[in-house]
C-alpha cells in the first residue's frame, strides 16, 4: 500500500464509503492523538491514518443524524483495518480452539491476513468455536469466559471498532460500561455526586441474572438494523452470536441465546442490546412519570435508580421485571432490591454496593450530611484473600523478584479504590497486606527471617507504595470531551 493510500481520508456521506481529501489534515492531527491499546502496537508502525479517518467520518454522520443507516460496513473491513485491529490484540491472550497464538500467527501475518481478507471478500469466512474456560469469582461461583481464535479476534476487532464510532454517538452519558474514558471509578464518583445533590430518598439496586448468556439474537440483531442498512455485516455479527462452544469436558454447544463473556466484540453488543431494552425506556417511561427527578446510572448489567418517593422505587422494581422478560432477561432478586437513602434520615438509611463501593449517607465533621464510598466488605476480603494466596505461592522468589510485582497490586488498589472519604478503607488494606507478607515470608525456613522492626524498615527501603487517596474534584464529562477518544 503507498503512502499516498495510507494517507487517505474516508468521508461517510449515504453510509458507503467515499475516498476524498477533505479531511485528510483532520484524520492527521487526531490519529497524532491516539493513544496505542497495547505494547506491541507501540513497538510498530502500524498504519492507522485511513483507519482513523473512516471511524472519524462514521462518528460525525452518527453524531449529526441520529436517525441515519450505514450502509456499506462490511466492506470498511479491509487490509488495514484488519492489520491494525491485530496490532491492538493482547500478545498474551490465551489461544482459541485451534492453540494458535497471537505469535503463531504474527510469523506469517501478511499471508493470513491476505487469506483472512479474502475470504471475507468471498463470503466464505466462517467462525470458529469459541474455547470455553471458568475462572473462579467471589462466594466460590465460577464465571464462563469464552476465547475466540486469533482471526476471529481480529475481525471482531475490527467490527467492535466500527459498532464503536457509530453508537458512541447514541450512548446515554448514564451508560458506563465498556466504554472508553468512562472509566468504573469515575462512575463512581458521577454517582456519589448525584445522589448528593439531588432529591433522591430510595434507591433501586439492581443486576442482571447471566445477562451475557440471555440476550436474545434476533432481538439483537434487529436493533443492530436500526442503524445499519448492510445485511452482510450483520450477518457477520450473527456468525459470532450463533458460533458453537466448546466446553472444557470436549462437548460442543450451540447457544442460542447470549454472547460469549471474553469476546472483543461482546461489550459493545451488550452496550447496544441495553440502551434499547433499558436506557432509552427509562428515559421516556420512568423519568417523566417519577417525582421530581430521577438518578440512573448503568455499568453493564449492574445498575442504579434513585428516586425521591417510595412508591416511584416500588413501581419502578415491577415495571424493570416486565421490561427485562420482555427482552428475555431476569432480574438477578437476591443481588436487588429497594434501599432507604435519605439525607433527613441518616441513621435510618442503608447501604447499597456498586462497582465494589458500599454508598451510605453519613455526618461530616461539622455536622453536614454527605454520601460516601468505602470499600466494600466482600471485595477487600476476596482482595486480601488473593494476596495471601499469591505470596503463599511466591514466597521462596527473592524479595528483589517479589518486590515490583507487589509494588503493582498495591498501587492498582490504591488507584481504583482512593476515593475521597475511603482512607480508612485504604489503611486496613495496606495493614493486613503487611500482615500477610510478613507471616508468609517468615515460613520460607525453619528459622524466622523478620522481626517486625526490620520488616518494617524492608517494607520502606523497598518503596512500597503507600496508600493515598488520588480521586480528583468531580468534574462532568462532556461528549464533546470524549470526542477524539475513538479516532
């Protein structure tokens, strides 16, 4: 490819692509911008420039005509689509079905990409199964991870990037999940400042019970046709719905319903699938009937309603029930429910979690009443609980071996969960991290190797991070902010 087709720009004016100039200055100074998505992309050149500027192009028209179809998609996935959507997958990703790596397939990457490409061109690309792996969570349950192979990865890769740039335009700012620049912290924090400042008495917690492994397809798919006018890339998007799994007893089952937990393209489907079955409904049926206002904040499955009557919240809770069997999902009822959570009754009002905080209203210092965050019981014991394990596991390394790994799995607590008023919560942390280390490091040998005070003085000239709390001041993020992030 020239550098003179690496540098095109790809207008969308009907939804099918139209090479032209127009742009090209713009596609440059915003792909300067990008920020690469992995360590190998930052280790190649990889050509990005007509990439950018076709996803450039397809946000503009969805941002400026809400009610356009784009047409023409399936043939935006070409070479260097394909190419840079390789360049993002994660090098150590676990293999597919086929035990091909993203290594294996680097060795001779032209050549399968060409082959890659044109059995797309000849409509003959079919998915492969989807490995299925468990993986241990919280309360001793296990969550099902599917793990498509490499070239299934890429092209979904590249469709994921395409789905990305049309919906980022229709996404409610109150939909959190899987997107970029809106991280769970920050979610956290634009709840905290809602329930804060608005008339919000009784809250609605709710999840999803196994929402990946219900959603229907053609319901799917038919919302996926409101915006897009291409049969062949839906048709492509239902190749990965309906692709067989192969469990890890060797049985295969073909699903019809869900999509698999783990695959590239899975979050923004689930992001779609959501902002019509729920987003948008509670906007115009929920909103315009509660008093006075209402507070909704999504992070995938797991969502929020504050409201300022009582009986808004228990009407809602029945109307959510309907709403989710409607779309062929369930109301998760243990994980749900209605919280008192009232600023004029503090003592009387109760906690709720989300995205690993309990919320509850508490008396400042002086005497005023604010909504705080604190680490949620569970999740610093299952925190805790995988420390331990690890440095069990790990204990006979050498402290110069040990030390930056847990400098990391610290300060990556630190970051997520230094929110402001979760001091206490971060101290405790760091004390029985201490605790767990020194106790495992002293049953190396028979014969103890710490006193207290000289593992204390270790645990400084290490550098271990202490704990802090690094939240900002809140302040709202606007779309027109989050502009450029999906160049």
């Amino acid at each position: 490819m020239s550098q003179q087709e690496s540098d095109r720009s790809i207008l969308v004016r009907d939804g099918r692509a139209d090479h032209t100039s127009a742009q090209a200055g713009m596609a440059k100074e915003s792909t300067g911008q990008q920020h690469d998505q992995s360590t190998h992309a930052r280790e190649k050149k990889v050509p990005t420039r007509s990439v950018s500027s076709t996803l450039i192009a397809l946000r503009d028209k969805a941002s400026h005509e809400p009610g356009h179809r784009f047409g023409g998609l399936y043939t935006m996935i070409d070479e260097a689509l394909l190419r840079e959507s390789f360049h993002l997958l994660r090098r150590d990703a676990a293999s597919g079905v086929d035990g091909q790596s993203v290594a294996d397939y680097e060795n001779d990457l032209e050549s399968n990409l060409a082959d890659l490409l044109d059995r797309l061109k000849r409509k003959s690309y079919r998915a492969k199964l989807v490995r299925r792996k468990y993986i241990p969570k919280s309360g001793g349950k296990l969550r099902p991870l599917g793990i498509p192979a490499v070239e299934d990865k890429i092209v979904q890769m590249a469709a994921r990037r395409i789905l990305e740039a049309i919906y980022e335009a229709d996404f409610l700012d109150s939909s959190r999940g899987y997107r970029s620049g809106k991280g769970s912290r920050h979610a956290s924090q634009m709840l905290r400042e809602s329930l804060a400042t608005k008339k919000v008495h009784w809250v609605v917690e709710a999840d999803i019970k196994g929402f990946f492994n219900n959603l229907e397809h053609e319901k799917l798919l038919n919302m996926l046709r409101k915006r897009i006018d291409d049969e062949a890339f839906v048709r492509l998007i239902g190749k990965w719905l309906s692709a067989g799994v192969l469990e890890e007893d060797g049985q295969v089952l073909h699903p019809t319903a869900g999509t698999p937990q783990g695959g590239i393209v899975s979050p923004v489907l689930a992001n779609v699938y959501l902002h019509y079955a729920l987003d948008i409904r509670i906007e115009a049926d929920v909103k315009s009937k509660a008093y006075p206002e209402v507070v909704y904040l999504r992070y995938a499955d797991d969502f929020v309603c504050g409201f300022h009557r009582e009986n808004d919240a228990r009407r809602f809770l029945a109307w959510l029930r309907e709403q989710l069997a409607f779309y062929g999902l369930e109301l998760a009822e243990e994980k749900s429910g209605i919280v008192k959570f009232s600023r004029f009754n503090v003592k009387a009002s109760g906690r709720f979690t989300f995205l690993g905080f309990d919320f509850f209203w508490s008396n400042t210092r002086n005497g005023k009443q604010t909504v705080k965050r604190q680490t949620n019981r569970k999740k610093m014991s299952a925190s805790l609980q995988a420390m331990k394990q690890w440095i069990r596991t790990n204990r006979n390394r050498t402290l110069k071996q040990l030390a930056p790994i847990l400098r990391r799995k610290l300060l990556g607590h630190y970051n997520y969960y230094g929110v402001t008023g979760n001091s206490d919560s971060l101290g405790k942390f760091q004390y029985w991290t201490q605790h767990i280390v020194f106790k495992w490091l002293n049953r190396r040998s028979q014969r103890r190797s710490y006193n207290w005070t000289g593992f204390s003085q270790m645990w400084e000239t290490l550098g271990m991070p202490r704990p802090q709390v690094v939240e900002k001041p809140y302040r709202y993020q606007s779309r027109l902010e989050l502009s450029n992030v999906y160049g």
